[in-house]
C-alpha cells in the first residue's frame, strides 16, 4: 500500500538531535556537533587527531576521552 500521508506541522530538529539524509557524507563539522554534544552531556570528552598522523590527509579522526581521566 502507498504512503499518501501528509505532513501539516513541521519543526526544527531539537538540540538532542542530529538529522541527515540516509545518503549524504558525514563531514568534519557536522560530527564536530555531535561530538561537542556528547562532550556536554556525558563523562566523556574527546579530542581531534592531528591529520599528519594519518596516511590520507584529508581523513578525520577522534578520540574519546574520560573526563577527569589524566593517564594520557
């Protein structure tokens, strides 16, 4: 059966959520905000790889970090 629903109300996407097209491309800035996200709300905390460490220059990477975690 066809789906022949309709929207009538439409909203903004609420600071807890993070929305994108099944398709698209996860770039740095949109995981930057969900990062920060999880950084405020949570223990963890995480930091950006420096991108020399990898092969490819243009990849993005980051680890979590405990916070108040100082074994680094």
């Amino acid at each position: 059966m066809e789906d022949k629903r309709i929207i009538l109300h439409t909203r903004e996407a609420e600071e807890n959520e993070f929305v994108m097209q099944q398709t698209q491309l996860i770039n740095s800035h949109f995981m930057k905000r969900v990062l920060d996200y999880v950084a405020a709300n949570s223990n963890l905390d995480y930091e950006i790889m420096d991108r020399n460490n990898f092969v490819n220059r243009n990849m993005f990477g980051w680890r979590f970090i405990k916070k108040g975690n100082n074994s680094e």
